[in-house]
C-alpha cells in the first residue's frame, strides 16, 4: 500500500461542483508543458500510455518511484511523491482548475510566492466517510426516501430452536 496524491476536481474533495478532469484537459497540460512528456508504455500497441513523465525534476535520482505522473479515472496520480513532485502538482493543478489531495484528505497548495506551503490540514473526508456519502445520496428504488442501511431482525428457526 502506497502514499498517492491526486490532482482532482472530485466535488467532494474540493467542495464545488465540477466535472472529472478528461483525458484531452491531460494531454493539453502534457503538450504545452515543455517539462512534461509522455511517458511510453512497455507495449504501446496494446497499451497506449495516458501517463507522462516530468522531466525537469532537479533531483531525478534521488526520485522514490521515479517522476511519473499517471492519469487514471478522471484524477492525475502520483505515488510516493517528493516535495518537488508536490510543488509540480500543485502548478498543473492550477493549470486544471483543481486541487492537490492526499489518501487522507490533506490539502496541499503554495503559498503566495509559490514556495511550498506546508499541507493544509483539512482533513475533509476519509475515503471511507467519502463512500458512506455516495451511498447515501443513491435514491431508494422506487421512493422518495433516501437510501438507509437495512434493520436487523431476529429470525428463528423451528427446526432446533435457536434464534439467529
């Protein structure tokens, strides 16, 4: 289990409405960006890559799991980042109109100057609570009420008394 941030315009994470980032906002920020380029996929035939490789970072060696920044379900990803890695997130965020967001819900940002600020900590909702949340807003089928855990019973059986 790794340590991801994401750059998302998620409304539950960002708390105002929008749409997913899509895959044609990604590759605009690839080809206009002169530090990014795409990065190619062990089989480009079969699996064409969606992912792209930052190739400005300062200390690329010293990267945990290299300098890749991967595109996948409507969020750009990016595993066990560094703090240059963080930094370059938060400028391609804003290029997207979105916000930098850890597993926990920790916000990161700059600060005015566009020095790294230390992560905002708000954490706004656990991947758990975010669940819970989606669950809940699923109307019942055919109901007005909105959707509600099912109650416990308590069921006997005849055949050898005990209640389950």
């Amino acid at each position: 289990m790794g340590y991801d941030l994401s750059i998302t315009r998620d409304p539950i994470w960002t708390g105002r409405p929008a749409h997913s980032l899509t895959l044609e906002e990604w590759f605009n920020v690839i080809q206009r960006d002169n530090e990014l380029c795409f990065a190619l996929s062990s089989e480009p035939r079969k699996y064409p890559s969606c992912d792209a490789e930052w190739l400005a970072h300062p200390k690329p060696e010293e990267a945990p799991h290299g300098t890749f920044f991967v595109w996948g379900g409507g969020d750009v990803i990016c595993k066990y980042p560094d703090e240059h890695q963080m930094i370059k997130m938060v400028r391609i965020s804003r290029k997207l109109n979105a916000i930098v967001i850890g597993d926990n819900g920790e916000r990161y940002d700059l600060d005015k100057t566009g020095s790294w600020s230390s992560m905002t900590k708000a954490p706004l909702l656990r991947l758990r609570d975010r669940s819970l949340m989606a669950l809940a807003a699923i109307p019942a089928k055919n109901s007005q009420r909105p959707w509600q855990p099912p109650k416990h019973r308590t069921v006997s059986c005849s055949t050898s008394g005990i209640l389950v």
